[in-house]
C-alpha cells in the first residue's frame, strides 16, 4: 500500500507540474510577431530523432474489488526498470518499444520469484510542442501516450495476457543529446495475469509504475522548418496577335540598338582625335567646340607656414602643400624652393640652420608627391630676408613654379 500512495502522489506532483508548464512555456517559441510557430516542419531521415531510454522506478499492481465487498485491496510493489528505444517521425508525434520489468510480491518487497514483464509499442503525442511550438532547447516537454502489448508474469506460476495502458512521459532538457525522463503508466490486465484468485476480487488488475532515467539522443536531434517556395506561375499561350505585336516591338528595339551602336562608334572616333592632349603635357581649353592650347603657368608662389622654433610642418599647412601637390606637381615640373627665419627670435646662425632644415622638409614632400629633385632649386636666407611684416609671417617656405 506504501508504494501504491507514492505512485498517487507522483501521478498528483505531475499533474500541478503539468499545469506551471503550461503558463510558463506559453511564451516559448514566438515568432517576430508574437505568433506561435508550430510548423509546419520536414520529416526527419529514419535514424534520425532516435532516443534510447534508460529508467529505474518503483511499481505497484492494484486489484479494486466487486460488489462492495472489498473497496480497494491487493497492493503489490516493488522495484522495476524501463529499456526502451523511441522515434520522432515529427515533433509532434512519435512511437516508442519499450520493455518494462520488475520483481514484488504482496508485502510490496521485491521478489525475484515472483517477475513482471511487459513489452509495450508506445504511441507518443507531445502535448508542449503542439500547443506552444517546437523548440529543441525547452526545459521540459511532456509526451502523453497510450500502449498496448504483451505481458509475462511468474507468481511463482506462468502466467501471460494481453495488455493496455497509458501514461506521460516527462523530458527535461540536459542537453541536445541527454534528457531526463519522468515516466508515469498505468496499465490493465486480467486478475489472472498475477494468478490472483480470491473470492470477493474483481476482474481485472491495473500495474502502475513511475521511473526515472535518462534519455540518449542519437541522429540528429532537431526539426527543419518547411522552406517557402515559390509557385511557378504558367503563362497563358499568346495569340497569334499578341505573338506578331511583340515581334514587332522586339524588332524596333533591334534597329534602334543598332543605330545606337553606329553613334558609339562614331563618337569613338571623334574621342581618337583628343586622345593625344592627355599626354603631350600641354594645356587646352574647349571653347566653340575644339580644344585650343594655351600657356598654363602658375600665379603667385606658395607659403607654407612653421612654428616658432620648428622646421615641421603642422596638420593644416601639409593639408595645404598636398593641394598644390595634387594640382601642380608632376615628375617634369620645376620648382624653387626659397627657405625663411624671422630676425626677432634666435641668432643668425640659428636662423640659418632653422630655415635650411625648412626647406629639407617641404622638398622630401614634394618628392613624395612625383617631384624630381633635380627639377627642385633651393635657397635657405635664414634671418637676412624678411618677406614679410611681423616675426610669424617670416617663419616660412615659398614654393614657385618656374
């Protein structure tokens, strides 16, 4: 009777577990609208979604008495394990062979002379997936089924019957290989399946057991959803009116593409004539239609300003040589390169290596740029000429274009 009360309250716990599930697992697997996603998904290959279940419980076999004598009488219980091996043809549904065994007696102790054996198809619904969706990562699915199959018994006398049953099969997530199980059954069978023939017992015998284990996923191990495929539209069959419409539509674009073939070559032509002024290092303007030379020299020179004290130049003033460089420079252009110091700071001997060293670094850009040093005249005057009104505007190289 022990063991009949704890399986009853195993059979409770689940039902109130059941019921947090529902709530908590309400959320699950939403789509980017907030819609339940519950398919529709492939069907996995044939060893795929395979689960080997392994489990140790106890069992109790319960026969409830007829004719108001004996209300609820004969307990037995006793230790059992489950060995099954289950398929997942989709997540919703899904078969089970499983064998169950154990060994008790009357006195709820375990007997191995008295044996229980049941080999049982399982057929297998999950109820999570189907109502909440499917996802492989849930904490717990719970998998109601109903069996039916072949028992075996010793009390000590063989004895062998038919039977029936169902259950819920509870699978916590471990990982997407192992699972937790919590099974719960309860079968029916004939009184004379335990050899059980007393006056005053009723006709038929109700095995219940609650095991726990361990479930090896092998294959692979998770659904794909169905991919969106496009219907292929057939077109309608032209008539012969529409047809001759669009082969003549079809033969306009062909002579205006020719024709526009004809203007390319044309202006390809045209565009050999004034191939020659990219390279000839002469400068044209385009007026009236043609382009005419003329003598592009450049203006005023350059300045390009230094600190007080410093021959590097500052972010801006290199901002303003790349411009010059970019516009002007090339391998055969010719330049001078004038180098100044103003008189009011430093002597004379300072300013005149200040402002050589001046002029070295503007001319190492200018040849970073495509200058030919040859092509560069320098000249560093140090503090003896002053260009300029104020010691800051004479802190300073001149670039000029000869």
């Amino acid at each position: 009777m022990k063991g009949i009360k704890m399986l009853l309250g195993a059979l409770a716990a689940a039902s109130l577990l059941f019921s947090v599930n529902a709530s908590a697992q309400e959320n699950a697997n939403r789509d980017e609208n907030g819609k339940v996603v519950r398919g529709a998904y492939e069907t996995n290959k044939a060893f795929d979604n395979i689960s080997i279940n392994l489990g140790i419980g106890w069992n109790a076999g319960v026969n409830f008495g007829n004719k108001g004598k004996i209300p609820f009488a004969q307990g037995m219980g006793g230790l059992g394990v489950d060995l099954g091996v289950s398929k997942m043809w989709t997540p919703f549904i899904g078969a089970r062979l499983n064998y169950h065994g154990f060994a008790n007696s009357l006195e709820g102790k375990v007997d191995f002379n008295k044996r229980q054996h049941f080999l049982t198809l399982d057929l297998l619904w999950s109820l999570t997936d189907t109502f909440w969706g499917y996802k492989e990562t849930r904490a717990w699915d719970v998998l109601p089924y109903v069996s039916a199959g072949y028992a075996r018994t010793r009390t000590p006398q063989l004895h062998q019957n038919w039977i029936v049953g169902a259950g819920i099969l509870n699978k916590f997530y471990i990982s997407n290989r192992v699972d937790f199980i919590l099974d719960l059954r309860a079968m029916i069978a004939k009184d004379d399946w335990y050899g059980l023939n007393y006056t005053g017992i009723g006709k038929f015998e109700f095995p219940l057991s609650a095991t726990v284990g361990v479930a090896i996923n092998l294959g692979k191990t998770n659904f794909d959803r169905h991919s969106s495929i496009t219907p292929v539209v057939i077109p309608v069959p032209f008539t012969t009116e529409q047809y001759n419409a669009l082969a003549d539509k079809v033969a306009a674009l062909e002579k205006e593409n020719a024709a526009l073939k004809d203007k390319i070559a044309a202006l390809e032509n045209e565009l050999d004539t004034y191939k020659k002024l990219l390279t000839d290092g002469q400068t044209y303007v385009y007026e009236n239609g043609n382009f005419v030379a003329v003598d592009a020299k450049a203006g005023a020179p350059i300045t390009l300003y230094f600190d007080c004290g410093s021959s590097t130049l500052s972010a801006r003033e290199k901002a303003h040589l790349e411009y010059f460089c970019d516009n002007v420079v090339n391998a055969d252009t010719k330049l001078a390169v004038n180098g100044y110091a103003d008189k009011q700071t430093g002597t004379a001997r300072r300013n005149q290596q200040l402002s050589e060293q001046r002029v070295k670094t503007v001319v190492n850009l200018l040849k970073k740029a495509g200058a030919t040093e040859s092509n560069i005249e320098t000249a560093a005057h140090g503090s003896t000429v002053q260009l300029f009104n104020g010691a800051a505007k004479n802190r300073v190289v001149t670039i000029e274009v000869k």
